[in-house]
C-alpha cells in the first residue's frame, strides 16, 4: 500500500502533523517507538491549557483522538532506513516490513547526553532539569546549581538566577574570564570551582552535591545543559542538509519545515535549537499542511 505520508515518530510534532494529514483526509501511516524525550517527567509545563499535566498521558489522549481518524495508522517499531522511490520514499522498520509513502515527515526527536556523574541519570526531568522555563517555577526560591558542562552552562548559570540563589559548579573547569565572572557576581551567582563527585538525596530528591574535597553543600536542583543528538540516522541517509549549534545538529528546513530534500518534512526537537511541547506541536501542524498542500498541488 502507498500512504500518502509516512511520520517517523508519533509524539508531539509527529502526531500534530498527523492530525493535520488525517483531517484532509489522506492516509498517513505513523512509526513510532514510544519513548518521547520528556518521558522523565511526571508534568509538563508551558502548553496551553495543559500546564502541569502527565506528559505520556497527553501523547495517550493524542494518539487516541489521531487513530479515531479512519486513514491513520500506528506502527509501533522503529524506522531503521529510508530510501527515496520515483514515487516517494520506502522506508524500512526493524520488524523487516517495508512501508511505502508519497510524502516523508520526519519527527523522531532528539537524545540528551547526561554529565557522567552518579546520581544525575535517575534524577533527570525531576531534580536535574534543563529548562527553567519547564520546571523552574517549582523550584522558586530555592538552592539552586548550575552544573559546567560547556560555555553554554554560563549563560544558564546568569538565567536561572532568575528564579532563585544559584551556584554554579564548574566542576574542576577553569574559571571564566573575568568580563563573564563580573556578570555572574553582578547576577548573584556563586562560584563553586571544585570537581563534583556524586548527587544525595532521598530517591529521586536532591539534598546535597558532593564535592571532590568532601564538603557537601545543600541543593535543592541542579541545572545541566546536556548535548543532543538526533534519535536516527534517516536524514543524513536522505542526504538532508544540517546545521550545527552549541547543542548538536539539527536538520535544516524552510519556513514551512521541509528539509533540502524535496518530498521530506521535519518538526519539532530535531529542527530547532529552542525546544518545547509547543513548538514542537506548531512545527509539526506546518509540516503536516505543507506535507499536504504539496500531494495538491
Ligand atoms: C526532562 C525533560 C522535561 C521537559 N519538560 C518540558 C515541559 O515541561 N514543557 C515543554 O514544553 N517541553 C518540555 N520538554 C521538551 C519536550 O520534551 C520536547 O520539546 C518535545 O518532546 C519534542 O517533541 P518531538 O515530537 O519533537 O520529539 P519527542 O517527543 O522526543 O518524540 C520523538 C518520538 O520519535 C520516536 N522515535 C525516535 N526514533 C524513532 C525511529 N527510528 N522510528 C520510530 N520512532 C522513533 C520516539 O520514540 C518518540 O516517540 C522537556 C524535555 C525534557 C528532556
């Protein structure tokens, strides 16, 4: 069977296109491997009308309401390779099965790369956060850390301060310059120069930091800014132009979220250096409309 469109991922730019797709009434098929990146989360924050609710219970709501549609299809594995047909693109699933589609959405997402400190993985999307504009609010006025990982950590350090007393651990890296430390004390944040052996804390809470000297200063949340990197290797297959940024790479796409490949779509976290549920729904309702419009026209 040729589908109108095949959407590798079906979180939420993957099924915003969908819904889009599904509304003019064309048959759209939707790969998906169920982990979205904000599965450690017990509450999303920032999305309209949904501030604070369960994020895998809003993506259980969505695909329900998507696969109500008569010409929407999940398939629950994983796309492994794409390649580009006279009439489209087939695309290969782990299970051995090959779909074929007129038109490609690619919205698989993007992985963090946690520092490699004991304590942090477990705590992540609860304690050890990276948006203060997702999780900072609960944590108002509390001990807050800033955890080195890169100079992009500097410019987290002088935003969250934003939200509550903050230090930042450089953990063992050197002090930076002094035209940036003036800014950091000029926005309250302290400087904590020693190297960070482990995390403390009651389960998935955060107590206390533990330094490499012993000393173990109370924290409430630590801040990390982790590098990303794209869930698949189907757009370099495709041969889709990327671009960097401080975080990773991201496919490169036009207003209207097609990548260089023409036929090919992206949305969400793996075409954009900010990243948010609501971006990602906006960008894949573009891609599912211009998915659409170019079937039509
Ligand atoms: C800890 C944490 C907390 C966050 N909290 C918030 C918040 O409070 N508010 C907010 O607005 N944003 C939050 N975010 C950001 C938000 O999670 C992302 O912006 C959003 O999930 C991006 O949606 P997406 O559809 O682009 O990708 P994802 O949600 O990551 O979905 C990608 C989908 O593709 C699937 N997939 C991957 N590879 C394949 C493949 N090869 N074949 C088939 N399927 C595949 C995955 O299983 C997944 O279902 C948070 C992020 C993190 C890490």
């Amino acid at each position: 069977m040729l589908h109108d469109a095949i959407v590798i991922g079906g979180s939420f730019a993957g099924l915003s296109a969908a819904t889009y797709l599904a509304r003019a009434r064309r048959s759209v098929a939707i790969v998906d491997t169920g982990t979205p990146r904000n599965r450690f989360a017990a509450h999303s924050h920032g999305f309209l009308a949904q501030d604070g609710s369960n994020p895998n219970a809003m993506l259980a709501t969505a695909r329900s309401q998507v696969g109500a549609y008569p010409t929407t299809t999940f398939i629950n594995t994983k796309a492994t390779k794409a390649v580009q047909q006279p009439d489209g693109f087939s695309i290969e699933l782990t299970t051995g099965e090959t779909l074929e589609g007129r038109k490609l959405i690619l919205a698989f997402g993007i992985a963090d790369e946690l520092p490699d400190v004991p304590g942090i993985a477990e705590r992540w999307g609860k304690t050890v956060i990276h948006c203060p504009y997702c999780h900072g609010y609960e944590f108002s006025g509390q001990r807050l850390g800033v955890l080195y990982s890169s100079e992009k950590s500097l410019h987290q350090a002088m935003l969250i301060a934003e939200w509550g007393p903050a230090t930042l651990y450089l953990n063992g890296a050197p002090l930076p310059d002094s035209a940036t430390l003036a800014e950091l004390e000029n926005r309250n944040v302290a400087i904590e120069p020693t190297g960070v052996a482990a995390l403390h804390g009651e389960g998935t809470n955060l107590s206390a930091i533990e330094l490499s000297d012993g000393r173990r200063p109370a924290i409430d949340a630590l801040y990390v800014a982790p590098q990303n990197h794209l869930n698949s290797d189907i757009a370099a297959q495709l041969g889709c132009a990327m671009d960097t940024n401080p975080a990773g790479t991201i496919i490169r796409t036009s207003s209207m979220q097609e990548t260089s490949v023409p036929g090919v779509f992206a949305a969400g976290d793996i075409t954009r250096g900010a990243h948010s549920v609501t971006w990602a729904s906006a960008d894949g309702i573009t891609a599912g409309v211009a998915a659409h419009r170019s079937l039509v026209f």
